[in-house]
C-alpha cells in the first residue's frame, strides 16, 4: 500500500506543490508526506527546480530608452510614407480650382460678370491701359472689348458669348480636375 501511495503522491507532486488539488486529496498527500521520507526528499527537489526555474525565466528589465527608440521609429516611418508636394503640384491644383471658379462664375452669373469687367475695363483705359481680350485656358472664352469715351464718359461693352455646350464641358473638365487634385493631396495629409 505504501507503494501505491507513493506512486500516486508523485504523480500529484507538482499539482499539490502549486495548489491545484482538491481538499481532500491534497490533505490525504500532506498526511502521506508527513510519513514518507523519500516523497518528502522529492518535494523539495520539486520546489528547488520551480526556484530555479523562475529565477532562470524571470522577465528581464527593459533598455534604458527602449520606449523612447521604438516610438521614434514609429514616428520616422509614419513620414517616410508621407511625402511632401512639389511646388508644382500646389500649382497645378490651385490653377484647377480657379479655372472651376472662374467658369461658375461666368456659365451662373454672366451678364453680372460682363458688366462688371465692362467697368473695371473702363477704370484701366482711363489709366492707360486697354483689356481687350481674356483668355483662359488657352482658348478664347470671352472678348471684352472695352472703349472709353472721353466726351459722354460712359463704358461700352461687346459680350460674345461661347457656345453653351463646349462651356458646359469645360466646367466638367475643371471640376474632375480639381477633383482629383483634392484627392491627390488629400493622401499626402493624412
């Protein structure tokens, strides 16, 4: 019988070491224990090797500045991913984005518009200057022709206006521009 006991006590050794046993196998080991010098040797070989090994795998303090490193590079990557726009690229989309105002402008408010160049036109003649055309893109939208007449004082303007369509598509043309300018920088900002 002792045999017995002491197979089974050594195949609960490391349970009953930690405390995983229920009660009253865990007191019929201690009772057992208290009797059987050879059990008793191998429990403490037991708690010796659970020291060592917790002294052997114990977690070892981290650098000094270890957090400090991981998050710089952390933070050196997050930027070399984000480039910076090129003046030319900046160029490009505010020039899109004016060409889109600018042909709102005209194709929502025209005559307004028209009128109003009409004055400024005026005010520059009368300071030595003429605008007589006004390109945008390229290509003629508008021809202002502007007189000042120095007798009545009164500013005459000649308006002729493109054709509805091409102008129709021209605004399609600036908004997909300045559209995909805004989502080329927006990646860069984020």
């Amino acid at each position: 019988m002792i045999r017995f006991a002491c197979r089974d006590t050594q195949k609960n050794l490391t349970a009953y070491i930690n405390g995983e046993l229920e009660r009253p196998l865990e007191e019929w080991i201690s009772r057992h224990l208290q009797e059987c010098p050879r059990c008793q040797a191998s429990v403490q070989t037991e708690k010796r090797l659970n020291r060592q090994l917790e002294s052997a795998l114990a977690p070892e303090p981290a650098p000094e500045g270890l957090r400090e490193r991981i998050m710089a590079s952390i933070a050196q990557e997050a930027r070399a991913g984000r480039r910076d726009m090129s003046w030319g690229e900046v160029m490009i989309c505010a020039l899109s984005l004016s060409l889109l105002l600018c042909f709102a402008v005209i194709w929502l408010d025209g005559p307004a518009v028209y009128s109003t160049l009409a004055e400024w036109g005026g005010f520059v003649s009368r300071l030595g200057s003429r605008l007589s055309e006004w390109e945008i893109g390229g290509g003629v939208v508008a021809s202002l022709s502007v007189q000042w007449d120095n007798t009545v004082g009164t500013v005459q303007s000649v308006w002729n206006q493109p054709d509805a369509g091409m102008v129709f598509f021209i605004l399609l043309f600036c908004f997909i521009a300045a559209g995909y300018q805004w989502l080329r920088l927006s990646k860069w900002t984020t």
